[in-house]
C-alpha cells in the first residue's frame, strides 16, 4: 500500500516523535492536509487515522490515540523568499 507524505507524517508523530510547526513545513502539506476534510481539524483526524493503519501495519504501537489528538493551529503564514 502507497502512503502519502502526510500519512507519514502524522504516523510519526504518533510513533512518539516530536514535530515542530516551523517555517520547514510547507504550506502545501498543510492545505492538502486542509483538502481531505472540511476543516483543518477534521484533515488532519482522517490523516492521523489513516496513519494509525500504517502503524498498525509495520508493528508500532502508537503512544496517542488518533481520536485524542488536540486540534493544531498553525501561524498564518509569513510572506518568506524561496530562493
């Protein structure tokens, strides 16, 4: 089975690794994490809860239930320069 970027991601921090909201994540990852409910909140359940299965799959046992996750806010973003 393919996983998506944010599958992994939030599969990660479920596996008990700390993630920092910081200028290294990307706005898209954000919305595309945005797209898959009618809320940020609601993306990032289905996201943690379909990462839960790959967890699942490979043997970790995670440290926080999906369904227990607090809502995440992150700042608006700041204008910044890719080059």
């Amino acid at each position: 089975m393919q996983y998506t970027n944010e599958e992994r991601l939030v599969a990660w921090g479920l596996a008990g690794r700390r993630l920092r909201a910081s200028s290294r994540l990307s706005w898209s990852l954000v919305n595309s994490i945005r797209s898959t409910g009618s809320s940020l909140e609601e993306g990032i359940q289905a996201v943690a809860s379909r990462a839960a299965v790959v967890l699942n799959e490979v043997g970790v046992v995670p440290l926080v239930d999906a369904h227990e996750l607090e809502p995440l806010s992150f700042p608006a973003p700041q204008s910044f320069d890719e080059r």
